[in-house]
C-alpha cells in the first residue's frame, strides 16, 4: 500500500461495523467489531478513537472513504450518511470501496500467494452477492461484474473454477450447496465480513486515479433495488 495521505475508512455494510484510518507515515489504526442493528451509535464514536489514536484530529484527514456496498441496504445507507456527513463538514472528498473486494484483498493479505477469490455475501431470499476477484500486482482485480444471484444459477453458471482459490463471506455457510460445488478445487476462509483495513489500499489506488468524488455525488451500490428489499421487513 502507497499512500501520502490521511484516509479514513467507514464501513457497516454488513452485520460488521468497521472504522480504519491510514497517515501519511503509512500507520494503519483501525477497530472492526460485529454490532447488527448498532451502527449507529457506534460509528462515530468509533472514528474518534481512531483518530485519536492516531494522534490526528479530523481536520486532518485528506479523504473519507467508505464501504460502497453490496451488503444490508440499511446498513450501507447508514455508513455512507456518516461518511458524507463527515465529508461535508471537513470539505473533503470521496472514495467508495467494494465490500467484496475488500474480503478478497483480506484473503491476499492473509495469503500472499493467493491468485484467486470468490467472494460471497448471503443476501437472504434466496440469493448471494457474488464476485470473482484475481490477484494483479497484489491488489485484487474484479472479474467480470459483482451479482446478486441465486445460488442454483450461479452454480449452473460457475463451471470453470478456478483452482487454489479461496472462499470469503457468508454465502458459503448459508448454502451448503454452493459451497460443495467450489469446495472441489478452493479453500473455505474464516473471512466472513468485510473490514474496512482492507478497502484502504483500493482507496489509495482509486484516489491517485482521480476517482475521488465531491460528497454529493458519493453513491452506494445495492445491487437490488429498494423496492425489493421492501419486500422483508426486518431481513435487511
């Protein structure tokens, strides 16, 4: 990871409630801490503390980023309001990250030969967010489009697997049969949740690209629309 900047990173796209903060000296601080239905008292006072223990202050960050989504729909309007309500206040713009990238680049980090990830967050009713992610110069690289899907298509659709991958997020635990069919040829990684530490490398990456966006145009990605979700009070 290169970096010459302050970036904070918020993330509760998921049951998980993540906070990281990268300097300019390249320290990483960062809390991650499994809290459903609790982001929003625990957020903000989470981005204190790692400020704090970062020895900055908010009006030293250069940029907000934050977990794009797929995830909970509550959850991710949750993280990017704070996000952009920081952003706002300090006059800063914004990056979002994927939450299942972030997985995949945890499972690189944590397995510095990894080439390959399949990412997988249960969505309830039936389906999964999906992604595949390579490893290219060790940040990892989306292949194709992140889905949500039903796991019997994907799995009439996933023939060629990769071999020696490795399996992140919830799906995998929540339908065995998805697992059975990539377990074959991939590892099943205890990398359940996304953590905002490892969406700050991408961020760096899209930052020095020009990708930083004013707080206003910062967007989520849902991959289902709002009125579906509708649709299941309380499964969100």
């Amino acid at each position: 990871m290169s970096s010459t900047l302050n970036i904070l990173c918020i993330d509760s796209s998921t049951e998980a409630c993540s906070v990281a903060l990268i300097t300019k000296q390249q320290n990483i601080h960062h809390r991650f801490m499994l809290a459903p239905r609790e982001h929003t008292q625990k957020i903000l006072p989470t981005v204190d503390d790692v400020v704090k223990e970062a020895g900055l202050t908010l009006s030293d960050l250069d940029y907000i980023a934050y977990g794009r989504g797929p995830g909970s729909f509550t959850g991710v309007r949750i993280g990017i309001s704070i996000a952009q309500g920081l952003a706002f206040g300090l006059d800063l713009k914004m990056v979002g990250v994927s939450t299942l990238q972030a997985m995949a680049q945890q499972a690189l980090q944590e397995n510095p030969t990894c080439e390959s990830v399949y990412a997988a967050i249960d969505a309830r009713m039936g389906e999964i967010y999906f992604a595949h992610y390579i490893n290219v110069d060790g940040q990892m690289s989306l292949q194709g489009i992140e889905v949500v899907i039903k796991p019997e298509l994907l799995i009439e659709q996933q023939q060629t697997i990769f071999e020696n991958s490795i399996l992140v997020g919830t799906g995998w635990q929540a339908y065995p049969e998805l697992l059975a069919h990539f377990s074959g040829t991939s590892v099943l990684s205890e990398i359940l949740y996304p953590n905002s530490s490892f969406m700050l490398s991408a961020a760096a990456q899209f930052i020095s690209q020009g990708e930083a966006v004013e707080p206003e145009l910062a967007t989520p990605v849902y991959l289902r629309d709002t009125v579906t979700w509708k649709k299941l009070p309380g499964r969100e």
